[in-house]
C-alpha cells in the first residue's frame, strides 16, 4: 500500500505541476483604450434572488460602456416572490423560463438566446457584481482576438469566517486548474458566472444538445464542445478588470450540496484529459486521507509519509497562491482547509455518485 501511495501522489504532483506551467503560459490582458464597438447582451437566470438581483444591476448601472451597447436579460425560473421593477439606465428585459428539459439554468440561457438583440452573450449569476471595466475589458479582448467563446474569472467576497475563506481557498483551486489547463491547450472547465460566446457560435454546436437531462453544466459541457471542436476559437481572459465577484454559502450544507451539484457532472465530461485530472485529484485526496491514517497509527515509515504530505501542500500553495494572487485575495487557513479538504471532498465525490442534492429549493 505505500507503494501505491507514493506513486499515487508522486502522479499528483506532477499534473498540479503541469498545471502551474500551464498558468504561466496565460498571458495577462488589460483594456487597451480602443473605442467601444462590441453590443453584448447579459444573460442572468435567476430563481428567488429579489434581495441579490439588485445589486447586481447596480454594479450594470456602474460600467464603464456605453448604455447603447448592451442589453440585460433577466430569465425567471419560477420564483415564489415578484421581482420589483428596476430603474435602469439601460435596457432590461425580464422573461420567463420555459422549460423543456431536467436543467432550469440551461432552458433559462435558450429561452434568452431567442430573444436577445446581439451576437455576443455573456451570463453571470444573480448573486453577483460586476467590475466598471468587465464590458470594456471584454470587448478591447474581442477586438484583438478571432474569438468566439471567452471564459474569465469568478471570485468570492469573504468575510472573515473560517468557512468563507475555506471556499475561497476551494474556488482558487478550481480557478487555478482552469488557468491552467487553457494554458496546456486542454481547457475543459469555466464558470457560468463569467462566460461570453456569439450567438452564432453557440447555434454552430447545437447549444446543449446532447447533455440537457444534467441538471448544471451550462458552461462547462457548451466549453468542452467547443474545445472539441474549435479549440483555436475559444480563450481564457485572465484580466484583473474581468473578475466576477459572487457570494460564499454561509452553512456547509448549502456548501455540500453546492459541490455535489458541481461533482455530479464530472462523469459526463467530454473532455478525457478533465476526466484524467478529476481522478488523478480524487486519487491524491484519497492518498493524503490514508497518509493522515499512517501518521496516526504509525504505519510505514514516518519521513516517507512526511514527505508525500508536505509535497501535496507544498504544489497545492503553489497554484492556490499563484490565482490568489491573480484575483487580488489573501489565502488564509491554508493548513487547516488543507487538512480537511481532502475529507470534505473524498465525501462529495462519493456523495455525488449515488446521492440526491437540493438547488434553489428543488431536488435533482
């Protein structure tokens, strides 16, 4: 068995390694001050979200872009509460779901893909805020770009709770791994809550044809479909002015099935090198789970097992620090979150296999 658990994590190493190269690779960007000519139209499904939704508006009404140059469209899922009518400066559409298939969020973006007025479409999630230059930033992008489908960045707003911080330090590692893979040439995952494509490019692969009857995955099965077939259209856009910012879950169940939703889709990647590295991940949690075990009841020797626990910490702060350091956030309670992340994440694998989860006040 330490056999196994040396080369297990001497595996993992090496792919987080890679995937710090790959991070390198993705050259920052910063609008250029090029004249803005791009129309957007920003796509929001949203289901209960009367106390969030106008924040995110405000942080619209904020932008450093022309109000003639892009259009919102906000999708309602079935909420319980009305929407209060908002007053903007730029158009605002309010629309409702029309649901064809066991996924809300991916009937809401083909109800809004019908109705919207410009080619490029951007969604984000209603518990958001934008940056003043996230438009701008995009659109200096495309403008120097032949890009057809723009993934960026998503970032929490912590406070000082230990649990914020540990899904800060989570989503640095998801952020990191997806810098990284565009980096390599293997982009195979995104964020919903910060994603641009044409309308046209959108129509070229079917839309979600093909993974509809998973209930999340709007972003990331549309991107691996894309990578599969156009990869040379699609870009990362690692810009400090393109940063989404989202709100943390304020209890670990919400969290737990947060991640569950997340997990569940992971055996229905195209993608065989996000499949590789979702098992390889999987592996290295469940080696540093038996590692602990070996330090405890003195098993094997006590260097080696030192040794595979330090390594995996030791390229883990790497990256997580690296995307930290990109989004502008301080990586606190590295070693405590490091310690129970690997359970927490051993469970939520497992879970997702053969578990329901609750979303938005609905079973899947």
């Amino acid at each position: 068995m330490i056999f196994v658990l040396y080369i297990i994590t001497i595996f993992y190493c090496l792919s987080i390694i890679a995937l710090i190269y790959g991070f390198t690779k993705v050259n920052s960007f910063e609008y250029l001050g090029l004249k803005p000519k791009t129309k957007f139209s920003i796509v929001v499904p949203f289901r209960n979200e009367a106390e969030n939704l106008p924040n995110l508006l405000n942080s619209f009404s904020k932008l450093n872009y022309p109000m003639e140059l892009f259009e919102v469209i906000l999708v309602d899922d079935a909420s319980d509460c009305r929407l209060q009518n908002a007053d903007c400066r730029f158009q605002v559409l309010v629309i409702k779901n029309i649901r064809v298939s066991n996924s809300p969020k991916k009937d809401a973006i083909t109800t809004a893909i019908r109705v919207v007025k410009n080619d490029w479409i951007i969604t984000t999630d209603a518990d958001c805020v934008v940056n003043e230059n996230w438009l701008l930033t995009l659109d200096n992008y495309v403008q120097k770009n032949q890009v057809s489908m723009i993934a960026g960045a998503v970032t929490y707003d912590c406070k000082k709770e230990f649990l914020h911080h540990f899904q800060q330090l989570d989503l640095a590692s998801l952020q990191g791994a997806t810098i990284g893979s565009f980096g390599l040439g293997k982009g195979f995952m995104c964020n919903g809550a910060n994603f641009a494509y044409t309308k046209s490019f959108f129509k070229e692969l079917n839309g979600f044809e093909g993974n509809d009857r998973i209930a999340s995955g709007d972003d990331v099965f549309l991107l691996q479909k894309a990578m599969a077939r156009f990869p040379e259209k699609v870009h990362y856009l690692q810009s400090k002015n393109n940063v989404v910012i989202t709100k943390p879950l304020d209890d670990w169940k919400s969290l737990f099935y947060q991640r569950v939703r997340w997990a569940s889709k992971t055996g229905s990647y195209q993608s065989k090198f996000g499949i590789g590295l979702g098992l390889i991940v999987f592996g290295g949690n469940v080696a540093l789970l038996l590692v602990v075990y070996c330090l405890l009841f003195e098993k094997g020797n006590f260097f080696l097992m030192c040794f595979l626990l330090l390594a995996k910490f030791s390229v883990d702060f790497v990256l997580i620090h690296k995307t930290n350091g990109f989004l502008k956030n301080k990586t606190h309670f590295y070693l405590i979150s490091s310690l129970i992340y690997p359970f927490f994440s051993v469970s939520v694998a497992l879970y997702s296999l053969f578990g329901k989860y609750e979303w938005k006040g609905r079973r899947f």
